[in-house]
C-alpha cells in the first residue's frame, strides 16, 4: 500500500453511562492496521464509574482521550458539534456511537487507500462514503446493511432517497470547510440535514467506496421515537428541497422497506 499523505482519522464518541459498551469499539480500532487514528469521548454528565473507565482508557491508549460535553452544547448532536470544533483541520471525522465498533482489522487502511487513489486521479473528495450494518452486540449475528446509491450525481441520489450512514461517512476538511456543524432544533436527524444541506454545494466531490466499515449495534433511542424522526426527517427535506420534500421523503421509506424486505431473505 503506498505512503498516505494523510492526517489521522478522528473518530468522536459521545457518551453517557455507556462505558460497558466501550471495550468492543476500543479493541476494533487497536486492531486496525491502520495505526493513524484518534478516539475522542465527549461525555455528558456521567456516573463516577463511567468518568474512571474513561481515565483509565486514555490512560492505557494514547490515541483515546476524553473531554466534558459543553453545557450549552446539550444532546447528541450537541456532543457532535463539539467534536466538529475539536478536530484537526487535516484530519478526517466519522462519528460512532458507543456501541459501533469497526467491521475488520483492514477497514481504515482501506479507506485511507481509496483516499490517496482518489486523489492522485481526480483529487480530494469532500465525504468518502462507505456502508454500515446493524448488528447484534452479543450474539455478533449480522442484520441489515446500510449503503448509499450515489451514482455519479450526489444531489440527484438524495433526492431519490438514498442517504449516507453518518457512521460510515468520513468527512474530509473540503466538507468541514463548507459545512461545520450540525443544525439546531433537530434530536435525532441532524445528520441527514446535514448531508442533505452539503448537496447544496454543487462543486462538492463525493467518492463513494463498496466497503462495509463500521457494525452498529442494532435498536437505539431513535427507533423508538418514530413520529419525532418522521417529524425531523421531513423538515430536513424541506429545507433542501422546498415544496418537493414529499419525492425523497416516500423514496426514502420505499428503500428502508425493500432494505428490510432483503435482510429477512
């Protein structure tokens, strides 16, 4: 594999109580072939028990640190923006949660690969686009895989309902440059209107990669809150589409529907 003139990939974790999942993501990433990456925690206000794990990890891993969730930073995606103001202006950010953990040893140095081909043939891209799969944490049987169908034309794919896992989208310092932050008054939709209001970009470079980076354990605070996520969704929508939100807003729950259909078979 040739050298990647590169910086580290940072990878944000936010965090509250959550310190018996941590164990799994940590290990995934010191696995990595890919030594080039730091762990951040953003942590809200945790037990004490959860605050000494968390020392006693960035204690033992050098490339894992951990930081307090700003007050006025508050929720999940308030962690995120923290994390967004932290990073490095080089490096590259992806955004797990504490029960993510990376698929296989090889998947960082194979997107950081992707990175250098893409840019030696055609440039930097701003996102580089992977998918995920749920997961189930302790018994590891897989579930339903999470892609993106860019095509060639990014606004185009959103429009047709196909989105970008947030957890497994690297976004590069182009993107960070023209959008550096999750917008207020969305709970559990912030990343879809972010993806959807960097489309507005038209010189935006998306290079989308056939590798399943990241599990993510399957259930969640979000798939229990239906109607606020369908609230959110289609006022994300709205603000990138107008009047038109309703196309992606169907195409996006026709292609869940078939995704789930697939996954049973």
């Amino acid at each position: 594999m040739p050298t990647i003139p590169f910086a580290c990939i940072q990878i944000i974790v936010p965090t509250l109580n959550t310190f018996s999942l941590l164990p799994h993501l940590v290990q995934s990433l010191q696995h990595q072939t890919w030594p080039h990456w730091h762990l951040m925690f953003i942590d809200g206000p945790s037990s004490p028990e959860h605050r000494i794990w968390l020392e006693n990890c960035c204690l033992a891993e050098s490339r894992c640190n951990w930081v307090h969730q700003d007050s006025d930073r508050p929720g999940i995606f308030g962690a995120m923006n923290q994390g967004f103001a932290a990073v490095a202006p080089s490096d590259w950010l992806v955004f797990w949660g504490s029960d993510d953990w990376a698929a296989s040893p090889t998947v960082l140095a194979e997107a950081m690969e992707t990175l250098f081909l893409t840019a030696m043939a055609s440039g930097i891209p701003d996102l580089l686009v992977c998918s995920g799969r749920y997961a189930n944490a302790y018994n590891g049987v897989l579930g339903r895989l999470t892609t993106f169908s860019s095509g060639s034309n990014y606004r185009r794919a959103l429009l047709l309902g196909s989105t970008p896992p947030h957890q497994a989208t690297l976004i590069g310092p182009g993107a960070r440059a023209r959008l550096a932050r999750y917008a207020d008054g969305f709970k559990l939709s912030a990343d879809l209107d972010y993806f959807l209001q960097l489309s507005r970009f038209s010189d935006l470079r998306v290079q989308s990669l056939d590798l399943e980076l990241v599990h993510m354990s399957s259930g969640g605070i979000s798939g229990q809150q239906t109607q606020r996520r369908l609230q959110e969704v289609r006022k994300a929508y709205q603000r990138a589409f107008g009047w038109f939100w309703w196309f992606p807003f169907i195409a996006r729950y026709v292609r869940r529907i078939f995704s789930l259909l697939g996954a049973r078979c």
